[in-house]
C-alpha cells in the first residue's frame, strides 16, 4: 500500500485528504488498476472515503456519472475500461456501485 498527501499549496480542506493505491493481491500481478490494484482518498475533515473522480490534472473532489467512471472522457485515461482506459476511476466506480463489483464492471 502506497499513501500520499495533496501538496503544501492544496486547501485547508485538500490538505486533510489522504490517498492510499491498494494492491489487493500484493506483489502478485497482474498490478493493474482496475484488476487488482485501485487508488482511494480519505477524507480528514468528514472521515469518509473520497473516491478518485479528480479531474485529471487537479486533486479537487469532481462528480462523474457511472458513465463517465467507465467511458471518459479523460485527458489522463484515467477512466475504468480496460480498452481505453488505464483504470484510475475504477474504485469510484465501485464505490458509485455501492461497493459492488457488477457484472458489467469492465475489467473482467
């Protein structure tokens, strides 16, 4: 597990977020997000779990439709599909998904 902090000039709010990158299966592969590996914040000042749905080049909290989670756009390819996609919002889409893995998730 991997956790990050948001830079020094992030807001107060921003600043109180932590990111974590779960590998569910540790250093077995395949060490893809969206397969095995998924990115989660937390959010300091609420206590609840901030899903990754940033908005591609900032950390700041942005609401994606299921769609969007799944078909972009996405300036980084962050979105969850695994033709077109490097799987980033794949953890929102769980979340968004009330933490289930659906039948249509993309990535089996």
């Amino acid at each position: 597990m991997y956790a990050d902090t948001v830079s020094s000039a992030a807001s107060d709010e921003e600043k109180k977020r932590k990111c974590y990158v779960f590998d569910v299966n540790g250093l077995k592969g395949p060490n893809q997000f969206g397969r095995d590996t998924f990115f989660l914040c937390l959010d300091g000042l609420h206590g609840t779990v901030v899903p990754h749905h940033s908005s591609d080049n900032e950390m700041l909290y942005v609401e994606k439709s299921r769609n969007q989670l799944i078909n972009g756009p996405s300036y980084n390819n962050y979105q969850c599909n695994k033709n077109n996609g490097r799987g980033m919002w794949c953890a929102a889409l769980i979340v968004n998904d009330g933490w289930q893995i659906k039948d249509d998730y993309p990535w089996y």
